[in-house]
C-alpha cells in the first residue's frame, strides 16, 4: 500500500472514530464476555502476530476490566494446542504459553474473574508499577527461557509513561517479535477529545514511540499490518524489533 493510500485510510479510520466517540462505542466491545477497549482491527493484528511468532510469553502492560488478558490467553490457547511445558507461576508448574499481565492497582473484582476463568491456567496477574524493578524481575523470572516474547503497552497514556515502558520493556522482546503500543491514534484524533486527560495531541503513545524509535535502532514500525487492518488504535505502533 503506497503511502498516499495508506494516509487517507488513516483519516478515514480517525474520522470513523472520533464519529463512533460520541456514542462510547469502544466501551461496548466485550471479548468472551469481558469488556476490552480495542478494535476489531487490533484484535485481528494481534491474532496474526501470535500466529505467526508462536509466543511463549506475552507480556502486557494494562489489565483493566481484563479482556484484553483474556484475549491474549485465548489466542495462545488456540495457537499452543495444549502443549505442556514449564511456566513459573510461585511453586507451580503450567502451560507452555503465558499471558504475564501488569497493573498498578489490580481490582479486587478483576482479579477474581481471572483467576476463577477457564483460561486462568495461561494468565499471570502481577501488581505493581510497570517499570518498578520488582515488577519488572518478576517479569523476567517468568519469562520463558526456551521462546518467543511478544510485548503489548497498554496502560498510561502519556508521552513519559509510554517512552519509559519501552525503554524498560524493549530488552524483552526477541528478535523478529514485537511491542505493540495501544492508542498511538490520540496523535491524530481532535483536541477536544481529551480534555482533562493528562494526555492528548503532543503527549502520547504515538509521540512516545517516536522519541524510543529516534534512540533505538532495534525496532522499526510495521505499516504492513496496519494497512492490511485499517481500522486501528495504534498507527505506527507495531514495532518489530529487526535486530
């Protein structure tokens, strides 16, 4: 897709949300029961990237109400096909692929959902700050050793936050994998949509992600998949990482 074309599908995919903004449409999405701000385009693009890396671990930053954990546990359901192999989990011992998931203040209600669901067996719920180094040995202690480390950035908006996550984050992921960065789209959506936000245009995902890209080299964006999904919340943030 040339990158005339590929520009006016962006501004048709910003038009089409910031028309589907005044009705909350993002808030109405539920994935195997469980509310998860994304797109269909996004849930499609992350389906394709766990096809096609095969992931041992994911790590996600940002559990929420807890779809977006659930999605990413059912794709590698799907994709490991009940393949055992060693994940660490406390003293326990459980599928080979593995949703190890990030939140601040993890909801005492989410929690309980995610643990008492049927895909619990692929999810590891930690509490902290994402960039925290306890939070981040944990990360590390539960990684596998033996795979591919797919990352989603998915929590804090703001330019700092998202910039200090892929510095913190970037060294997890291997080679030919991705981070994917959530919400690169404020850059391109109407002021107004965020006021009282501590982000908007000029503080975001997006610009985040042009500062990472200007320091480090291991990572390029990956238009590919955005122009083969259109409808996106995150332009410009596949990052594959290349070297």
């Amino acid at each position: 897709m040339s990158e005339s074309i590929s520009a006016r599908m962006r501004d048709i995919n910003v038009e089409w949300l910031t028309r589907a903004a005044e009705f909350n449409h993002l808030f109405n999405t539920r994935w195997l029961g469980e509310r998860f701000f994304h797109l269909p385009g996004d849930m499609l693009a992350i389906q394709e990237l766990v096809w096609r890396i095969r992931p041992t671990s994911i790590v996600q930053t940002g559990i929420a109400a807890g779809g977006g954990v659930v999605f990413s546990a059912s794709m590698l359901e799907l994709t490991t096909n009940g393949r055992d192999g060693p994940r660490l989990d406390g003293e326990s011992v459980g599928h080979a692929g593995q949703v190890i998931a990030v939140e601040p203040r993890l909801r005492p209600d989410v929690r309980e959902r995610l643990q008492s669901h049927h895909l619990a067996h692929r999810m590891q719920l930690l509490e902290g700050e994402s960039c925290a180094d306890a939070t981040l040995a944990a990360i590390r202690a539960r990684i596998a050793d033996d795979g591919p480390v797919l990352v989603i950035l998915d929590l804090t908006h703001t330019h700092d936050h998202v910039l200090r996550e892929l510095a913190c984050y970037a060294e997890l992921v291997t080679p030919g994998s991705y981070i994917v960065v959530m919400d690169t789209v404020m850059e391109y959506l109407p002021e107004e949509m965020f006021h009282g936000k501590p982000y908007g245009r000029g503080n975001n995902p997006a610009t985040a992600v042009r500062a990472f890209l200007a320091d480090d080299d291991r990572f390029e964006v990956d238009s590919e998949i955005e122009d083969r999904v259109i409808m996106t919340l995150s332009p410009g943030g596949f990052l594959k990482r290349v070297r």
